[in-house]
C-alpha cells in the first residue's frame, strides 16, 4: 500500500531531526474579477484566471503547480482554494484533496497565507517555505526556477529574513509594489530593502522607475517561524484567528465559516511586509520578463512576446471593437457643427 500523506508527516519530521524541509503555499483562491470579461471570452463561464488556460491547454494553476514542484515536493505543496470555485479546482486533476485548504470566502492574502503557515509548523517547525501567486507569467521557467533556487539558499543562510523575489521594472506601473533597494548582502545577491511602496501614484511611479526601484513579485521564500514572527509583529490579530483543529493536517481542510466572519479583509503586502522591511531581503532576478496578470492588457503583452494567438484572441478583439455607430457619430456631429 502507498504511504499516506499523513505517513510521510510523520516519517518527513523523524528524517529531517532540526533541519526542516521545503514546502511551498500556492495562492490560487482570488477573484479574478479584473480579468473576468477575458476568461469569460475563453473558459465560456465565469471562472477566475487562474482555472484558465489562456496560453495554450494548460491552466494558469497547473503551470504554478509544476513551477512549485520544480523545487518543493508535491506532498508538501498546499493549495489555497475559496469554496466558492470548487467546481473548477476539483478539475485540476494534479492537485490532489490532501493538498488543498478551502476557505469559506476571500479575504485577502494575509489570512490565506498565516492559516498555511500555522498548518506548517504545526507539522515542521524548521521549514523553508516558498510562497507563489497562481496567476504569473515567466518568459523563461528555468531562469525563474534559478532564482526561486538562490532564494531558498539565501533564506537559509540564518539571517532570520524573508527573501523577496524581484524584478527589474519595465515602466512606472502604478498597480504593483514597488521596492527600493538598501545596501547589498553578501551571499546569493540579495539586497536589504529600504523601503516598500504600495501601488503608488503615477507621479511616484516614475520617480521610482528613474531610480531603478524594482517590482514586488509576491514570490517569497523564508523561514516559517520567521514568516510567523513577521505577522506577530505586524499586529494583525491574525495568528489566534486559527485554533489548532481547524488547521490543515494532512487532509483537505475546509475552513470554518464562523472564523472567517470574525476577520478583517488584510493583504499580506500592504499590512505586513510594507510595514517591515528590515526584516526582508531582495532578491533581484534578471533574464525572465515576469508579468502579474492582472489586466487584459497585461496577457495581450504576453502573447504578443511569445508570438502566441490562440483562438480566442480573433473573438476577444470583435468584443472590444466599438459598434459603427460609435465611430460614424461623432464625425457627423463635427459635420453639422
């Protein structure tokens, strides 16, 4: 018979005696709504972006799912899903029960992640952990895979930070964070950060653009307790949300409605690593061309670099095309004008 997953656990935190092992949280439990009159075009119904296959047969979760599993065993890999898109998770059929924590409704990044993280340690109190959103794009997975490799290792080095990937900007963005870079560190070249900047305004997006600020990338590596640490410090009421049974512990957990009702919606960025840089670490990337596909605009950029135009693209451009009449009018306004 097959070991269990609860077996290998067991057998995981006998073997490893201090040291820990790689685990990974794969965030996949978003809206999508930003996105939804693009998938919509492509899956037919209303499903987020990242149940979608947008670039070829595969979903933007399965790509996740094999990018994790590139670096962290699929046993210790967690999914986190909301209840509401279960007819579509239960579709990626890589992603077995055992992994999966549902919650009752989306609140934001922060509890997703904290209620992953205490499941962690519960199970390995020395793990590294690798946190991945489910709805990017890397030009190249193999470089990508490199640097998620460099920041396990800086993450380990027992410096006690949060090692954030990364990228060079390509234009002042006034939708993602940005992160200016402090002094270097020694080891897998990463920097100290000097500052967090939330979705800044245009205005400071380009001065932080002229200065060679880089994007957040919400990819992070660290230490758990180090993870935990960090949100005990931020003061979010976070970590005493999740008792210790309604935890993950080796079988698909379903969070409890009643303890989401009592949590605010909190985002892991903005209300914990902005308001802690000194205890992160950059770890710039280079070589890859990362987008968050967060806007139509953003996959159409996508598709474009790699040459791609599935079918979809041809019944997505008549859907943005203005009627006729929105055309022809205004030029017969200026005629009688």
């Amino acid at each position: 018979m097959s070991e269990s997953i609860s077996d290998t656990i067991v057998n995981m935190n006998t073997r490893t005696a201090g040291t820990g092992m790689r685990w990974a949280i794969v965030l996949a439990g978003g809206d999508g709504k930003r996105l939804l009159s693009m998938t919509r075009v492509v899956s037919g119904d209303d499903r987020p972006k990242q149940f979608c296959p947008l670039f070829d047969a595969e979903t933007l979760l399965e790509k996740t799912r094999k990018r994790a599993e590139r670096s962290v065993a699929s046993e210790r890999t967690l999914f986190v899903f909301t209840d509401v898109h279960r007819q579509y998770f239960l579709r990626e059929s890589g992603i077995r029960p055992a992994q999966r924590i549902v919650q009752p409704s989306n609140k934001g990044t922060a509890p997703a992640i904290i209620h992953s993280l205490l499941s962690i340690e519960m199970h390995d109190p020395d793990a590294m952990v690798a946190v991945l959103p489910s709805d990017h794009h890397y030009s190249d997975e193999q470089v990508f895979n490199s640097a998620l490799e460099s920041a396990f290792r800086a993450a380990d080095s027992g410096s006690g930070s949060i090692v954030v990937l990364s990228s060079p900007a390509r234009g002042p963005e006034t939708e993602y964070g940005w992160i200016e870079l402090g002094q270097p560190v020694s080891g897998e070249s990463t920097y100290r950060i000097r500052r967090f900047v939330e979705k800044p305004p245009k205005s400071v997006a380009l001065r932080l653009f002229e200065e060679g600020a880089l994007w957040n990338t919400f990819v992070m590596v660290g230490r758990v307790r180090d993870f935990l640490d960090m949100v005990g410090a931020a003061r979010t009421g976070l970590l005493k949300a999740f008792p210790r049974q309604y935890l993950w512990n080796g079988a698909e957990v379903r969070i409890q409605d009643w303890l989401y009702e009592r949590i605010y919606i909190t985002d892991f960025s903005r209300d914990i690593l902005s308001t802690q840089p000194d205890r992160l670490l950059a770890l710039p990337f280079n070589g890859v061309i990362w987008n968050d596909l967060g806007h139509p605009e953003r996959v159409m950029d996508v598709l474009q670099a790699c040459g791609q135009k599935p079918w979809w693209v041809k019944e997505w451009h008549a859907l943005r095309r203005p009627p006729a009449s929105a055309v022809t009018e205004p030029l017969v306004e200026a005629a009688v004008a």
